[in-house]
C-alpha cells in the first residue's frame, strides 16, 4: 500500500506532538499524554478523521532514549510503519533554520520524513535479549561516570594540596561510594558476559569480535548493541562513519581548501570506547603497533594516525563479525 501520511511526532516524557504531512502539507497536528491510553485514543482518532489504514501512514520519531517505549510499544502492536531517526539526522537536513519548540518539532519531523520518503528505512526491534543487554550497558555506563566523579574530586584536592582536613573528609566520604561502584561494575560486566554466553548467535559474535587482542567485553558488546547483532550496517565503512572515525574532505574549487575532518555527529559511546581499544591494540596488536610506529616515521600527525587506527579497527571488528571468523595473528591485514 502506498505511504499517504507521514506522521511526525516530538517526544518528551509527559507529553508527545502529532503532526500529519501529506504531499509536504501539514494538514492535521495534536498534542496528547506519552501514556498508553492516550496514544491508543490519538492514533484511532486521526484514522477516524483521515479515514485512512495504518498501512498507508508512516510514523517517524526521534530516538529519546526510554521516552519512545510505549509508543514503538503500542504501534507494533498494531503492524504500523515506524520510522525511528537520529536526532542529529533530522537536525542536519533541515539546514539553517530557526526557532524550536514541541509544535514545530513535530512538524520538520514529519515534513523530513516526507521529502525522505524514497530513502524510508523502517524499523525493526531488535530481540529481546539485545534490549537486555542495552540496558546492562546504560547502567554501567552510568556506574562509571559515577566513579569518574568521586576520583576526580580527590585528585583535584591532592593537586592543589588542599586542606588535608577537607581532602580527608573528602576521601572518607568517597571510599565507600568507590568501593560500591567498583562491586556493582564488577557484577554487572558479570552479569553482561553471562547474558551473552546464553545466547549462541551472540556467544559466537562476542568471541570472534574479542578475538583482536585489544578488543575488551565491553567494546564487543556495545558494538553488538549499536550494530543490532551487525543486521543495521550494510557495510564497514557506514559503521566507521556512525562512529565519527571516517574523515571527510572539505574542499571547493581553489578559494576553499582544508585538511580532512571527522564529522561532529558521531555515536561519542562508542567512538570513545574504541580509543580505549587502540590504546591497548598498540601495546598487544603486532599490526597495529608496527602500522603507528611507521606513519610516525614517515611524518604523520599522530592524531590522524590514531584515528586512522580506530578506522581501521572498526572496520577489522565488522569484517570479523560479518565472515564469522576469529582474528588470526599470522594473517597480513590491510593496515596501509
């Protein structure tokens, strides 16, 4: 059935916007509860003053987090079409415009979505077992940046030799907070091994993927998480880029020429993690440490070098994944 009404909606956590496009008009707009009655009440009610199927209507949203749950909830209950876009993405196509708020919100979503409309990519929920291991690592994440603070506020006090009074205190207080954490991560990274060890489609990811000596739990499985098991990335390259480690050229004629750039709109999750992976592959990886030594040799910025690393590690983690082998230490990869 052909796609009628592209129906945008701006999400926050009491109220959601509904604004309805068709052939680039906004014809209906509505505001109702993030609930589940409420949603059930608004999608019945334009059906009934559009008169119109589900399967001739598209609905795209932005992805809020834990916001969206029961509206993805409650429209695949009902088989609708849904479309869930990045934010940024939405942002970025819009080009130079201005003013905000819930109302106009909906209203680019929806007209976004419409003028996308030969590029549609709907969405797909991952299994069950992917959500659970979403979630293990939200809570880590948050555990860690939890212990990041309570670090930082002592090694900032032992720097500025502060009153050591206040850096006692400081440090009493702190101690049991830390010695929590570090229990509760343990745990839970416990708890993230065991997850994926039940499961043998993902036990069989996670270990060709933490096959390449450097690649830890974590940066597996948040790989494993972002890719959707590696079913959401047609190719490497696509993955690198949703990374933010594919520089691009900036160039335009004679009057405008730069250096090549990695792009701002990148998921910093991971892009952070794989620095971490670098830092070790250079110290345990034979390739990837001979790569670094040479194009420091021959003059390179060791920044570039270091994000070409990273390219090339989420290309290396996506190949391994998708050929459903393990990293093979005397097999010459293409690190050039």
């Amino acid at each position: 059935m052909e796609t009628q009404y592209f129906i945008g909606i701006d999400i926050s956590k009491e109220s959601l916007n509904w604004a309805v496009c068709s052939s680039n008009k906004i014809i209906l707009e509505h505001v109702s509860g993030n609930d589940i009655k409420s949603i059930t009440k608004t999608v019945i009610s334009l059906q009934r003053q559009l008169n119109f199927k589900l399967g001739s209507a598209v609905f795209c949203m932005e992805h809020t987090g834990i916001y969206h749950t029961r509206l993805l909830k409650y429209l695949l209950s009902r088989k609708a079409a849904i479309w869930l876009e990045s934010g940024s993405q939405i942002k970025y196509s819009m080009g130079d415009v201005r003013g905000k708020n819930d109302i106009i919100d909906a209203q680019r979503i929806a007209r976004y979505a419409y003028k996308n409309r030969d590029e549609i990519k709907l969405y797909v929920p991952p299994r069950a077992i992917i959500d659970q291991l979403d979630n293990l690592l939200d809570i880590r994440d948050r555990l860690v940046k939890v212990r990041q603070i309570c670090l930082t506020a002592l090694n900032e006090q032992k720097s500025c030799e502060a009153n050591k009074t206040l850096t006692k205190d400081t440090k009493k207080y702190s101690a049991h907070t830390l010695k929590g954490v570090e229990t509760d991560l343990q745990t839970l990274e416990k708890q993230i091994k065991e997850l994926i060890d039940s499961d043998p489609q993902l036990k069989s990811l996670f270990d060709n993927i933490t096959s390449i000596p450097g690649v830890g739990t974590v940066t597996a499985a948040k790989c494993i998480v972002i890719t959707d098991e590696f079913k959401k990335f047609e190719n490497a390259k696509q993955l690198a880029c949703h990374a933010g480690v594919v520089p691009f050229e900036n160039s335009s004629g004679s009057s405008l020429h730069s250096k090549p750039k990695v792009s701002k709109k990148a998921h910093k999750g991971i892009k952070a993690t794989l620095s971490n992976c670098v830092m070790s592959a250079m110290r345990y990886n034979t390739h990837f440490k001979a790569y670094y030594e040479r194009k420091l040799k021959e003059g390179k910025n060791k920044f570039t070098v270091f994000n070409a690393m990273k390219n090339k590690l989420v290309r290396l983690i996506f190949s391994l994944a998708k050929q459903g082998k393990k990293y093979d230490e005397n097999y010459t990869y293409s690190l050039v």
